[in-house]
C-alpha cells in the first residue's frame, strides 16, 4: 500500500500558499469529499488548508486536476490576494 509522506514546513521561505478552501467552498465540497476525490485523509486536505504541511507535487496535481486549474492557480510560493482585496480592486476598475 501506498503512504504519503508530508512535510512539516516550518521555514518561511519554503511555505506554499493555496487556496483550496476557496475553491472547496466554491464548489460546495467537504474535506471528506476532496479527500475521497484525490486519495488522501480528510485531515491532509486540513492540513493543508491551514498551511500545516506542504503538499507533494503528485497531491498538488491531483488536486489541480480535480479543480481542473492549473497548480498555480491553486498553490503559491507567495501569499495570494485576499477576495476582498480582488473584489474591491474590480469595483474600483468600474
């Protein structure tokens, strides 16, 4: 059987933003419902979310796929804009 491995992140500089719970939330999915769709416990997909660990690039991939994004849109080495931010700056653009 197959076991994942996941990495603490503790540096800074290694640090992977995402935005998973955004995209979760969009499509009206549980944890338990991503987790069953990419073979993981709901608890990685909390993880995650929380920035706890850092996906593998296989998981990031699945979960991409699964969203049917591209990984960047998902997942960054840099903080994403908050929706606030994004939805203010469009109104301003108005």
């Amino acid at each position: 059987m197959y076991t994942q491995q996941i990495e603490k992140t503790d540096d800074a500089s290694t640090m992977i933003y995402n935005r998973i719970a955004l995209f979760r939330a969009d499509r009206g999915l549980s944890r338990r419902d991503l987790a069953d769709a990419v073979g993981v416990n709901p608890q990685t997909i909390g993880y995650l979310e929380r920035g706890d660990y850092s996906p593998s690039l296989e998981l990031a991939m699945k979960i991409a796929a699964h969203f049917g994004v591209a990984i960047e849109v998902l997942f960054s080495f840099d903080p994403f804009e908050s929706v606030a931010a994004a939805l203010s700056r469009q109104g301003d653009q108005r």
